[in-house]
C-alpha cells in the first residue's frame, strides 16, 4: 500500500473534521457550548459517539493483537468485557442520577461539596493526570503505526508525527468543543463500526470463507477460549480478577472520568442520558466480539499465509502491529484503506474527546469558569483556548516519554496504569456516597490519595512472596480503591450535617 495514497487520505479525513467543526461553531463558540454543548445532545448521537470515545485504537488494534499473543491470552479480554457492562449499569442507575440531580459541568464538583475544597482539588488533580497519561498512551498506538507505515518513508521523525497529529485534533476542537465532538464522534464511530465488518468480510474472503464458516473456524481454533476458571491464584486472566477488574476499572474511568461523562451530562434530562448509557453498553457488548474476532481471524490468516508476527527497532515481537501488518500490506488497497479509517477514527475519537474533558476539568475545577458571573466573557474564551494548547503539548511530552520506555502491549500498559491513578477516585467516591454524618479531615487527603497507589505499587510488586503467589490484574484498581476508603475512614470525623446529593 502506497503511503503517498496514506497520507492523502489522512489529509482529506481531517479536512473533513475541519470543516463540521466549523459549521457546528458558526453560531456559538462561548464557553457553555464547548463544556456542555448547551445541554441540548440529543440522546441517540451521544450514544453512538460513545463507542467510538470507548474503544479507541487500543480496542482497535491491541485487542485483536493480543488473542494470539504468546501468554494465551485468547478471548479472555471479553471476560473484562463482561465486568465492563456490570460497571456501565452502575453508572446509569446510580451516578448519572447523582450527576443531574445536581446540575454539574464538571463531576468532581460533587467532591466539593460534599467533602471539602482539598478532596475536590484532589479528584480533579486525579482526573488530570489520569487521563493526560490514558489519553496519550491511546494517540501512542496509532502515532506509532502511522510512522511505521508511513511518516518513515519521508523521513519524517517520531515527534514531529506526534506534533502533527495533535495539532490536527485541536485545528478541529478548540472552537467549538463538545458540541462539535458529539457530531465528530458520531460520525467516526460510524467509521469505526464500518471498518470492523468490512475487515471482517476481506479476511474471509481472503480465507475463502463465508461468514458462517469463518465463524465456526474461529470456534475450533486455538483462540476463542474466553472464561478462564484454572489457577486462581497465579494466572492473569482468570475470570473472578477479570470481571471485577472490568467492572470497577468501568465506573472509575468512565463514571468517574470527565471525559465520558461530559457528553452525557450534555443530554437535556436524565432519562435520556440512561437511554444513551444503556444503548451504549449493548452495542459495546457486541462491538468487543466482533474485534476479538477479528484477532483469530488475523492469527489464523497469518498461519496460513506465513506472515510473522511484526517486531520494533529492538528486534522485540509487537502483536499490536500485526493487525496494520496484514491490512497494509496483504488485503489490497481498499481493506489498507478500510483500515486506516477505522483506526484514525477509533483514536482521535478518543483524544479530541479527552482534549475537550481535559480543558474543561481545569476551567471549572481550577479556574472556577462555572462558579461566577465572568465580567468579561472574551477573555475566559481566550484563557480556554490557552488552556486547550497546553494540555496538547503536555499530552505530546508524554507521549515522547512513553515512546522511550514502553515494552509491552498498550492495552495492558493502559489498565495497568488506570489500576494506579484511578482507584483514589473509586475510594472518594465510595467515602462520599455510602458513608452518612461523617466528614473528613479535608488536608489530609491528598496524601491518602498518595499513599494507596504507593501501597498498591508495593503489593503488585512483591504479591507473589507476600501472598503465596498471587498475581495481580486489573482488579488491583478494586484493592487501590479500597485501601483509600480505608484510609479515608481513618481521617474522618463524625459530622451533624446530613449528605442530601
């Protein structure tokens, strides 16, 4: 696949973008338009622009990668799955009646309010940071494939590919924000979607398969195992740690993240926003088969074929490239097309979305955007502009960073990370919904907040001699979560005001 072809398809897509962000800011482009399109979304669009926000270019490459990866992985990724759609029931029955019943543009304001000045900086630092280091680990994925395929044929670096592609993502968000990001996601998820059943029928087509037949190929294969119920204690992928790790990573990183949570505060009332989560969480359900399908098919196209697993510049075997390896180089031109949409799509779906949350948590968090009465509305649109750009640039140091360090699959390094910076948000949350007339010592917890991730580094670190070989996955954000609930409780004080949110 000519990368010439590549480029000027990439061009022509952000083109696109440009363009709908223009047209959908014409009219407004204040401050209530970009954090909360106005609460005028409707239901349906947020619903489909979510799938594309949740899965990104890791679900998009990593998950299909990683069922053929050396460890055995298989289909277990879809018992995370699973986890995840307890975790987006939660959300739609308890925290999004919360978040309403308040009227929030920024959902740490509950933390505000119920807790203290301290903790809600504390969550919103949390949120920050979590999301500038997930959001960049997902742009990472697909940087590095669009370098390898083609920004190396020019001889054009790494970091300059980075740098562009953000600059891309802002062109297109920095005016008209959420509202534009509704339309935008909406039609990228249909990309998205599109790419994966296209991709789909060229693998079996190329298999000389029919669908019901590629189907039950996957089924005998050696990658469609999906619960794992052996060795509990020692084994990553065993169905208990996968679930609960799904479910509790779900209700942190999305029912307790602004990103996500901002297109469905933008909806006009509850009940829609419940029609969004529950439309969402069912097409998710699906949409996650599909990709692990997907992955036994590329395995098995592989086998037959004798196309190898990919590696870096360090000779090291990269699953995550063997998707883009196959649909660049042996489908054809229009599956190498199909492919790059759907991946273009999956990834900047997911950071022009965190770009928006990211700016607006600052605004209203750290410089009170929503608080007062501004004298002078320009000038907060201006600061919001600057804001936007540093959170760009702070995204693309992250990213050179990770580029530098990374080793492994994204998709593991991801959920791995979440585990650490998202479970202090998992115990606030728990401390401030379940336990009545008892406040905090608010100072002291942004060190319990430091301290449970320290806690849990060490216990993943030394669990196999300090718990008779257990090895932690990703419900280590369970035990993170409680340990600063604990914590929590130990600074806490009986309180006389009765909690009414």
């Amino acid at each position: 696949m000519s990368p010439t072809i590549l480029l000027c398809f990439l061009i022509g897509y952000f083109l696109m973008l440009i363009i709908i962000s223009f047209a959908t800011s014409k009219k407004t482009s204040d401050n209530s338009t970009f954090f909360i399109a106005n609460r005028n979304s409707k239901w349906y669009l947020v619903a489909f622009g979510m799938i594309g926000t949740a899965l990104s270019g890791v679900t998009f490459i990593s998950v299909p990668g990683e069922v053929g990866a050396p460890a055995g992985n298989q289909f277990q990724y879809f018992q995370f799955v699973l986890g995840n759609v307890i975790g987006f029931i939660i959300i739609a029955t308890v925290l999004l009646p919360l978040y309403y019943r308040m009227q929030l543009t920024s959902i740490y304001s509950y933390i505000e309010k119920r807790l203290g000045f301290y903790s809600y900086k504390t969550a919103a630092t949390i949120f920050l940071i979590s999301r500038t280091i997930g959001s960049a680990f997902r742009l990472y994925l697909v940087v590095i494939v669009l370098q390898h395929f083609i920004f190396d044929n020019y001889g054009i670096p790494f970091w300059a590919t980075v740098l562009l592609s953000l600059l891309l993502i802002w062109s297109y968000t920095f005016k008209g924000g959420l509202k534009t990001i509704i339309i935008t996601d909406t039609l990228q998820t249909f990309f998205l979607v599109l790419s994966v059943f296209l991709t789909i029928y060229f693998i079996t087509k190329s298999l000389d398969l029919n669908i019901l037949h590629a189907f039950e190929t996957i089924k005998e294969s050696n990658y469609s195992k999906i619960f794992f119920y052996e060795d509990f204690i020692g084994s990553k992928f065993h169905w208990i740690k996968q679930v609960l790790g799904g479910m509790f990573v779900t209700i942190a990183m999305t029912g307790l993240d602004q990103d996500l949570m901002q297109k469905n505060l933008s909806c006009k009332n509850i009940g829609e926003a419940q029609k969004n989560m529950f439309s969402f969480t069912s097409v998710f359900l699906v949409i996650n088969l599909f990709f692990l399908s997907v992955g036994a098919l590329l395995y098995i196209y592989a086998a037959k074929n004798g196309v190898a697993i990919p590696t870096d510049a360090t000779g090291a075997s990269r699953t995550d490239f063997l998707f883009p390896e196959i649909a660049l180089n042996y489908l054809g031109v229009v599956p190498a097309i199909v492919f790059m949409l759907g991946l273009t799509a999956a990834t900047f779906a997911t950071t022009d979305s965190a770009l928006t949350a990211l700016t607006t948590s600052f605004c209203v968090d750290f410089l009170g955007m929503d608080k007062k009465q501004s004298a002078d509305p320009k000038k907060d649109i201006k600061t919001r502009h600057t804001v936007h750009v540093v959170f760009s640039l702070l995204m693309f140091l992250v990213i050179i960073i990770f580029n530098a360090l990374n080793d492994q699959s994204v998709v593991s390094k991801i959920f791995q990370v979440a585990s650490y910076t998202y479970g202090p948000l998992l115990g606030l949350y728990s401390f401030g919904l379940f336990v009545k007339n008892r406040g905090l010592h608010d100072k002291l917890v942004p060190f319990i907040c430091l301290i449970s991730p320290a806690v849990c580094y060490l216990l993943n670190t030394h669990a196999k001699d300090w718990l008779g070989g257990y090895v932690f996955s990703v419900e280590l954000i369970l035990i993170n979560g409680l340990i600063t609930f604990l914590g929590l409780m130990l600074i806490s004080k009986k309180t006389d005001q009765q909690t009414k949110f």
